[in-house]
C-alpha cells in the first residue's frame, strides 16, 4: 500500500530564526522525505500568520543551498535583501 499519492510529497521542517537589527525573520526550509519534488529543499520566508508568495521561496539540493539563494534573491517586496546593510527589509 502507498503511502502517498502520485503528486503528492512528504517534507520534514526545518525552522530557522534571523536575528537582526531591523527585525527578525523567521524561515521554514522544507525537506522533501518522500515524493518527486522538483527540488529536495525549499526555504520560505514565513509570516506571522501565513507562508510567504511562492516568488519569494529559495530551492536547493541542501538546507544550505535553499537558505543561500533565499537570502541573495534581490526582490521588491518585505523580503528583498537590502544590500545597504546587508539584512532583508521592506519596502
């Protein structure tokens, strides 16, 4: 018996919290455990009460890579990378 549908993928989470000065940024990286992900790692800027817009995800073959091209995206939006001061800021 499957556990699991065709489409349909099983991830372990993996939290993580950024501390900085213009406020914290909590990120939730998604590790595929069973299923045919396109990536085996997902890192998604996590609001307080909702995930983020999928724009702002960051994917990878290891928690390192997902986190790494999270965080050097330069997007418009409450996530981009402020290079000024090397943090992420809003608008």
């Amino acid at each position: 018996m499957a556990i699991l549908g065709d489409d349909e993928i099983l991830a372990r989470v993996h939290r993580f919290k950024l501390f900085r000065s213009e406020g914290n940024l909590s990120i939730d990286v998604y590790e595929a455990v069973l299923g045919k992900p396109p990536h085996k790692y997902i890192a998604v800027p996590n609001l307080l009460l909702k995930e983020s817009e999928e724009t702002f995800f960051g994917v990878g073959d290891t928690k390192k890579d997902a986190l790494d091209r999270l965080s050097q995206e330069d997007k418009s939006g409450p996530y981009r990378r402020n290079r000024a001061n090397g943090g992420f800021g809003g608008e």
